[in-house]
C-alpha cells in the first residue's frame, strides 16, 4: 500500500491492503459491479465485513456486528446502527444468517484498519 499508515483511508487504498493480508482475511464475494466487496476475519468468529471499493475520499465499512460491540473502539467511528434504508447490495455480498449488515463504520487510516481486523478476529460471539 503507497499511504502511510497515519494518511485518509479510501476503499480503493483498503481493496489494495486487504489483497495483501490472506492470513487476517478471506475474500467473500463482491457485487455485479465490483463495487461491494466483503471479506471474513480468520479467526474464531469468523465476522464479516464489507465496503465499497471505489471510493476515493473515505472508507465506510458495514459490519455483522451490533454497535454495541463496537462503540467503545478508539479505531472506528459507528456512524449509523440500527442500519435502515441500506442498499440490497449489501444482503448479496454478506454470507447471511447471523452475517448481515449491521452497524455502518468509518475508518479513517491504514493502522486502523489493522486494528480492526486485528480485533474482528477475536470479536464476542453475536447473542
């Protein structure tokens, strides 16, 4: 990846960075148009995420995880939860059952990225 760790993260820079850590994530699917792309951590929960690819400004990701999990890490700012009014997109690019779309992030640079799919590997198990 050509961006500091400290710079703006955008989808296009996280697609880049995310190709290059087979041993953190698995590639899921991706829509028709290549624009939703989602991976599952590798680790014992097996959370999914997705976001969209081509963006060039900022990288929103959705998540399978309920906010409340989520709203207490420094790395990612929880911006919509409950998600309403979301793309159909997401449904086909997430595996389903307890894996839909739940909480809607922002992610602002490369080392939190890290740290999310660092901490997504040993995320609490959904109840």
């Amino acid at each position: 990846m050509t961006n500091s760790s400290q710079e703006k993260l955008c989808g296009k820079s996280a697609a880049e960075y995310l190709e290059s850590q087979s041993g953190e994530v698995s590639f899921l699917k991706k829509d028709n148009t290549d624009k939703l792309r989602s991976y599952k951590s590798k680790g014992t929960r097996n959370r999914e995420f997705a976001f969209d690819s081509k963006t060039k400004t900022k990288l929103s990701i959705w998540v399978d995880l309920g906010a409340r999990y989520l709203e207490n890490l420094s790395f990612v700012e929880v911006v919509q939860y409950p998600l309403s009014n979301y793309s159909t997109a997401l449904d086909r690019v997430f595996s389903g059952g307890i894996h839909t779309p739940k909480t809607k992030l922002i992610i602002h640079t490369e080392e939190d990225l890290k740290c999310f799919i660092s901490w997504l590997r040993h995320a609490p198990e959904l109840n």
